[in-house]
C-alpha cells in the first residue's frame, strides 16, 4: 500500500487525455500532473532536448511531490526519454507508446495501422521499434501531422482550418487502406471527431491512453502500490506557463473542474 500520488507529464494540456484514464480507472489515486506549457510544443524540438526536459521534470516529480510513480504522458517525450529515465529512477516509469501499439494491434482487422504522430516522434523511428519488439506481425504507416498540436493548445478542436489541415495531413494514411488510427500524440484524441471524419467510420480511432491507465493499474497491483487511504484521490495540476489559461482550457479538456493549478519556473 502507497498512498503517495502518481506524476503524469506532458508539453502541455495532451497528457491530460492520459489523466483523464486514469481518473476513471482509479479513482482513489491522487495524481499530480506537470503540464510544460512554458516550453511547448516538444513535437518540432531536437530530441536531445526534449530528453533534458524529461529528466528535470521526473525529478522534480519524484523530488519535490514524492510520487510514486511517474506517467510519461507525451509521445515525443515517451520516445525520447524513457528508457533513459527508468534507468535514472527507482520509481516504475510507464510510456504510452508501449501501451498504444498493444491497443493498435488488438483493433486491427486487415493488418494495416496507421500511426500519426508530432514529427519527433515518428523521426524517432519508436513506434516501428515498439511494433517489431512486439512481433506484432502489422504493417504501419507513421505520419507526422506538424500543426495539430498547436491548434488543441489554442482550444480550437473543431473548426474549419482543423478539418482543412487533417483532409492534408492524413491524405497518405487514408491512402495506405489501415483499418486502424493510433493516435500517436497525447493531444489527439481532443481531435477525435475531425479526425474520425476525414478518415471515415471505417477507420478505428485508438488512443493510447486507456491502455496507459490498464497497465498503471496493473504495476500499482504487482507492486502493493496501490493506494490505501478510502475516499477519491486528490488531482493537484502544475503548469510552467500560464495558470489561468491553464485552469480554462484544462476544465474545458479534462471535462471536470481543475481548480486549482500551481505555477512553477524553470528559472
Ligand atoms: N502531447 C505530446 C505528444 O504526445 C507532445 C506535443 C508537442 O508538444 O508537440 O507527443
């Protein structure tokens, strides 16, 4: 039994998508989430970089709030970091891009997938890695969609130009006949419905989070760290840009009350 908290981090509001899972699932986990707003996007930013942001956010994590465990919530910086931070950390630390490639493969009928994904991520060649570590015996298609990130962070999840832009960007995995979408960056299931509509009913739409939040569960129970005290956990939000703009568009996406978030500098 543990009744520290569990960290989620992200650029930005994506992981929130992965906290939302793990709130359904777990509801008697306290989860303090770190959204790096200040430095997003992660997606165009050399990988090298985006490795350094992870190290200094884990540790602030497992430093400063004592969590127990740490959720990468963000594709690039699942793609980046991992394997470098378990090394670094005793805590269990759980990626997305494991989890999403498992979903993937377990929805697909024709064998054909398609991942899209911030041009970091699919640069990084992590999710052909994943699906052959998992011999999973599908062909993927990896698309980058530059652009889609920064629409969700601007809380424009449903509008003309979105539609517009995903007609473009998901033209080459339309093309490629994947019976499967993996949506291979955390921000994209706010993109859920443009994106379902261009590439058509169809197409099943997976996103990594649920199964992010089934193998939480699963560690949690192998573990005994699971949480003892009863009652609902407590859900602290921390942002590196701004808290207001943070609290608004964090109710909005987590579809509940975030009401109180905590600035943090880098300085
Ligand atoms: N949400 C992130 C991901 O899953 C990163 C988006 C970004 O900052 O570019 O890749």
């Amino acid at each position: 039994m543990d009744d520290r908290p569990i960290g989620v981090f992200d650029s930005g509001f994506g992981g929130l998508t992965v906290a939302k899972a793990l709130i359904d699932l777990l509801p008697g986990e306290e989860i303090v989430y770190f959204g790096d707003s200040a430095r997003y996007p992660y997606g165009p930013r050399h990988l090298d970089e985006v490795r350094s942001f992870s190290r200094q956010i884990t540790s602030m994590l497992v430093k400063r709030h004592q969590v127990k465990m740490v959720v990468v919530g963000c594709n690039t910086a699942s793609a980046a970091a991992l394997d470098l931070l378990r090394f670094e950390h005793d805590v269990p630390l759980v990626g997305v891009i494991e989890p999403g490639v498992r979903a993937c493969v377990a929805a697909t009928r024709n064998r054909r997938v398609g991942v899209i994904g911030t041009v970091g991520t699919v640069a990084s060649g992590a999710y052909q890695r994943a699906v052959y570590l998992q011999r999973a015996g599908v062909r993927l298609h990896a698309c980058a969609c530059p652009g889609f990130v920064e629409f969700v962070e601007r809380g424009e999840t449903d509008t003309e130009q979105v539609h517009v832009l995903s007609e473009r960007l998901l033209a080459p995995v339309k093309e490629a006949g994947v019976d499967t979408l993996l949506l291979g960056c955390t921000h994209y299931p706010f993109l859920a419905r443009t994106i379902g509509e261009v590439m058509g009913r169809d197409v099943v739409l997976v996103s990594s989070a649920d199964e992010t939040a089934f193998e939480v569960r699963a560690i949690l129970e192998e573990t005994g760290q699971v949480r003892r005290s009863a009652g609902k956990g407590a859900h602290r939000f921390v942002s590196s840009g701004d808290v207001g703009w943070f609290r608004e568009m964090g109710s909005r996406l987590l579809g509940r009350e975030v009401d109180e978030v905590e600035q943090w500098s880098w300085a």
